[in-house]
C-alpha cells in the first residue's frame, strides 16, 4: 500500500480548495486557511485537518507502507 502525502483541503469557512502536502511525522491541528486566513480545528473525533476536511486521510489513518 503507498501512502498518498498530498490532500486537498476545503476551507468549512469559505469553501476555498488548497492542496497541501500532509506530514509524516504528526497529526496537523491548525490549518490556516490561503484564502480567507480562519484558523481551521479538527472536527470532534478526528485527529487532525486532513481527517476533517481533506480528500484524503492522514498517512496514520491511511494504515502501514508497505
């Protein structure tokens, strides 16, 4: 399984769609949004932006590299 590193993120506030590069490393709480600069959270539940808002899940929820 590859893990995809690249989400698009939709801004809840403006509905603004921006791909962005996810970390490897850690989980992102705050997402500052390019177009209307709101400070994204997570949505309950979720560990981070890519979870809430992105096309595709943070590489911990994608599961293990093989």
């Amino acid at each position: 399984m590859t893990v995809e590193l690249t989400s698009v993120v939709t801004c809840p506030v403006c509905q603004q769609e921006t791909s962005a590069q996810m970390p490897t490393d850690s989980c992102q709480f705050f997402w500052v949004c390019p177009n209307c600069r709101e400070r994204v959270r997570p949505l309950g539940g979720d560990c981070c932006v890519f979870c809430s808002y992105g096309t595709v899940p943070c590489p911990s929820r994608q599961g293990p590299a093989e």
